[in-house]
C-alpha cells in the first residue's frame, strides 16, 4: 500500500502544462484503467469484511454503515460497493476484467442492480448457464457503449421468467426531490421504459418547440426549463387536484415596501414551500398573477385579509394572445400558452394593467426583461427588444 501511495505522490507531481494532448489523453486512459482496478480491489475487500463481519469491531452491524459512518460515502455509493461485492462471487470472468481495469464500477453495478442471491438460485434451478451469461457480459463491457450491458443484462431476467406475468410498471418508478437551504432543488427519477416514452415525449416537445435564434443553452439547461414550463402549462391549466383546500398554485409572500422597492432585495420574500427569492424575483412573478393584501399585527398576527385579485384580467389576457400571439422577445415564438402578460411600466410603479402597456414573454424572456432587457412595440406594431445596454437584438432584415 505505501508504494501505491508513493506512484500516487509521483503522479500529482507532474506539471500537466508539460505535455502535449496526445499525452493527455493517453494519462486520463491510464488513470481510467487504474481508477478501475483501484475501484476493484476496493469492492473485493469490502466484499472479504463483509464476510467476516469484520465492522462488529468498531460496534457497527455492516459494512454499508461503516462505508458511510468511517469512509464518509453516500448511501447511494455503499451500497453500490456491498452489492457489487456480492454479485461478482458468482461471476468471475467480470470480477477478472473489473479487477484488469477494462471493466468499470458502473458497469459491474449494471449487473449487480439487476441480479442477486435469489436471480443466481433461481438460475441454477433453471438449469441456466452463469458462465455463458458471464463471458458475454464482460466481452459487451469491454468492446460495447455503457448502454449496450443493461440490454445484456435484461437478456437474462427474460431467460429467468419468459412467459411469467407482466410485472407492475409502477412499483420499480421513484422520483425524489430534495429542497436545499438556498431554496434550489435537485432531483432523481428512475422509470420503467413505458413511463420513460411518456416523459421523454413530453420534454422533447416542449425543447423542440422552444429553439429561438442564438440559443446557446445546453441540453441539459432545455431539459430543465422544458421540465419547468410543463409544470407551469399544468398549473395555468386549472386542471390538476385540490391542493390544502384551493387549486395548487406559485404562493410568494412579501412585505409591500420590498416589493415596491426598486433595489433587487435579496431574500426579501418567501415562497409557499419555504424557499426565499428576490424582491425582484418576486416583482416578475406579480406581473401576471393573483395579489392578495394581508395587514399584519406588530406580533406577527394577521389583522385584515383582503380580497384576491387578479393583476391580468382573463379578458385583457385573450386581448393581449390575440395581437401578439406568442412571445415577443426577437428570435423566440414560443406558444401565448407558455406566456405570462408582462407590464412594460410595472403596475407597481404606475403602470396602466392595459392592452398598450402588456406583451407576451415566455418564461425565460420575461426573466431577462427583469434583469435588463426591454421590449418595446413601435408605433407601427412591430415589437422590436433591447439588451441592457440599449442596442437592438436584431433577427433578420429590418423593413
């Protein structure tokens, strides 16, 4: 272990300036191979402490918790670890190419998420061959892209149960989300093919739909914003269920003087599920909503609820998608139904809610009119947009 120590020490302490691309490259497929036999050796001594309950020394009940308690892993990862170890006793040719390095952790997981102690009996009853299974499995490992070894592998549960029932589509379907102290969210989702075709189909029509000139999102930010525009179609909708007694809806609160203050006010008002978001954050969202007025008592007790109201009547909003149509921002389109009604003047600071002080802006171009962009209908009706420093974002020939 030392002289695995001193090669690492040796490694950090080339200057990576030095050397040429090709040396790059050939480095970064050395390191692969040796993260990979690293990685190897790991799960095989995991597996041997596991064996021995080897954790009862330091008073935990397995190698999972002491992943997590002493090596300080995720629970996600310990467990990938121990079940990695476990699999791999019944398939040795994959142990082997895992431990050469030409097979990755990821890949062994592939299998040891699909195949456990009650598949391998299973199997052996059948009269199923392992080995054949596991000469496959490691040659598509090796010469095959990632997703080619989840095929392989699904060979395999066919073989187990070929005329047995459909299985229940939901019970293998998770999606959690996690809510950070900044108010951001992060979350995983795991469905089966079916549920899968649906959501993809779904975020696919919105990303294609929604390509304005000079995009440069990457497809992982179209995705999101293509997810959050789902969202926002479902809830302008009307249509989804009674949520704590009212229709589910965006819930911001905010003191009246931060949100008529023209200072960006950084977490200034409060979200209904606990987040905290700008003052102008908070403004944008007011544009096209429903405003509720609440006079609060010096100890914090409600005293007067006014009556909601909505900012953008239904009426001028009909008027507003009849003349425009769609997003006005230069270079965008996207359907009146992804668009709120923006206030060219803010109806905070005196802004008539009108038809000749509205336009339609999607949900991306509506932020960037907040922080700095502006569009402006000429008095010929064409909408022309302006970035923050005044110049005109133009698309094409100007008639």
């Amino acid at each position: 272990m030392s002289e695995l120590q001193s090669a690492l020490d040796v490694l950090a302490a080339d200057d990576l300036h030095l050397l040429s691309d090709a040396q790059v490259l050939d480095r970064t497929a050395m390191l692969v191979q040796l993260g990979n036999r690293v990685a190897a050796e790991l799960t095989r001594t995991v597996r041997r402490a596991e064996t021995t309950q080897a954790a009862e020394r330091d008073g935990l009940k397995s190698m999972r918790s002491w992943l997590i308690g002493h090596a300080r892993l995720s629970q996600t990862e310990a467990s990938r670890i121990v079940r990695s170890g476990r699999v791999l006793e019944h398939f040795p040719v994959l142990a082997a190419g895992f431990a050469e390095g030409v097979v990755t952790a990821a890949q062994v997981n592939v299998v040891a998420e699909k195949i456990g102690a009650g598949e391998v009996a299973r199997a052996e009853e059948q009269g199923i061959d392992l080995a054949a299974f596991d000469q496959v499995w490691t040659q598509v490992a090796v010469d095959s892209p990632h997703q080619s070894l989840a095929t392989a592998v699904q060979a395999f549960e066919d073989a187990l149960d070929p005329d047995g029932t459909e299985p229940d589509p939901t019970e293998g379907r998770r999606f959690t989300m996690v809510t950070h102290a900044d108010g951001s969210v992060t979350g995983r989702f795991e469905l089966d093919a079916v549920g899968g075709e649906k959501a993809q189909a779904a975020i696919e029509s919105i990303v294609q739909a929604d390509r304005p000139k000079g995009d440069d999102r990457t497809r992982a930010q179209q995705n999101a914003d293509a997810f959050v525009q789902l969202c926002d179609n479902q809830l302008a909708s009307g249509n989804l269920p009674i949520l704590r007694t009212v229709k589910p809806h965006v819930v911001v609160g905010i003191d009246l003087d931060d949100l008529v203050d023209p200072a960006t006010g950084a977490g200034a008002a409060e979200m209904g599920f606990g987040a905290t978001i700008s003052a102008a954050r908070a403004r944008y969202l007011a544009c096209d909503g429903s405003i509720s007025r609440i006079v609060m008592g010096p100890d914090g007790t409600p005293l007067d609820l006014g009556r909601d109201h909505r900012v953008v009547t239904p009426g001028l909003r009909k008027a507003v998608e009849s003349r425009d149509k769609s997003c006005v921002f230069a270079g965008c389109g996207a359907p009146s139904w992804w668009c709120d009604v923006h206030h060219l003047i803010h109806w905070l600071h005196g802004g008539e809610t009108s038809l000749q002080n509205s336009a339609l802006l999607c949900e991306r171009h509506h932020t960037k009119v907040h922080h700095g962009f502006r569009v402006q209908r000429d008095p010929g009706g064409r909408w022309r947009t302006y970035r923050p420093d005044d110049t005109e974002i133009l698309i094409g020939p100007r008639l």
